[in-house]
C-alpha cells in the first residue's frame, strides 16, 4: 500500500506535514549552528544559513540548503556533511518527533543563479531588444 501512494507523490508538491516537519527543522538547524561547538577548521567561525530544507515524502530523509556568508562553499558543505551525526544528536533535542529524518546539507545555488538570470535581464542586448518591442505597435486584432 505504502508503495502506491509514493507513486501517486512522486513529482506532486510537498505536503503540509512535509513543509512544517521541514520549517522546523530549518529554524532548529539555524539555532544549531549558531551556538555549535564545531572542532572542524571549515566549520569554526563559519556563519552559515540555512535557506530550506526538503523532506521526502516518507519523513525519513532531509536535505538542507546551506550557504556560507563569506569564504567557499565546497569544504563548509563537505564538513556539515561529516558533522552530520553530531547536527542530527542535537536536532532530536531540538525537534520533538517519532522519527527524526537522517540530514544531507547542499550547497543552495539558487542565489546564483537569480544573480545570473538579473545580470542577463540587464544586459544591453536584452536592453535593446525590450526598447525595440516596446516601440512597435500592436497589431490590430481584427484586420477587416
């Protein structure tokens, strides 16, 4: 049974239960790594935002958008990835459920590439080509 109702989510938008259990894991991390004691060099110091995290459909699994305000985002992801056991020790104080979902964290390039699309948006040639169809005028819908 369980079998068929994965079929019937797969490409269908998370749930409410998945985008609440995801929301507060979100805010739990934040805290987290806010006040975390990390011993691993990429993570001292580090100020990392955690932007969304997804949930799969059976609750059991969770990925983390991270990005780091400043330095690479490669070796901070790679260290969240290692600390994960200690992270997911110190959400299951944090987050009261059944079964806490295991964490993968991601690097989010989601601001990159809204970076990317406004600089393309802004670009000369994009500029020059709304100028060029703004002047033209309309054609008229009914040419009788």
């Amino acid at each position: 049974m369980a079998s068929q109702r994965n079929k019937k989510r797969n490409g269908k938008a998370p749930t409410q239960r998945q985008l609440r259990v995801g929301e507060e894991i979100r805010h739990a991390l934040s805290a987290i790594l806010v006040r975390a004691e990390f011993r691993d060099p990429e993570l001292v110091g580090r100020v990392i935002t955690v932007t969304e995290v997804r949930i799969s459909p059976d609750l059991r699994n969770a990925t983390a958008f991270v990005l780091p305000l400043e330095g690479e985002a490669a070796p901070m992801v790679e260290a969240l990835n290692r600390a994960a056991a200690y992270l997911r020790g110190q959400l299951a104080r944090a987050v009261k459920l059944r079964y806490l979902p295991s964490v993968n964290f991601v690097h989010d390039v989601s601001f990159d590439e809204a970076t990317r699309i406004d600089r393309i948006m802004h670009s000369p040639e994009v500029q020059r080509d709304l100028m060029v169809s703004e002047s033209d005028p309309e054609p008229d819908p009914d040419p009788s």
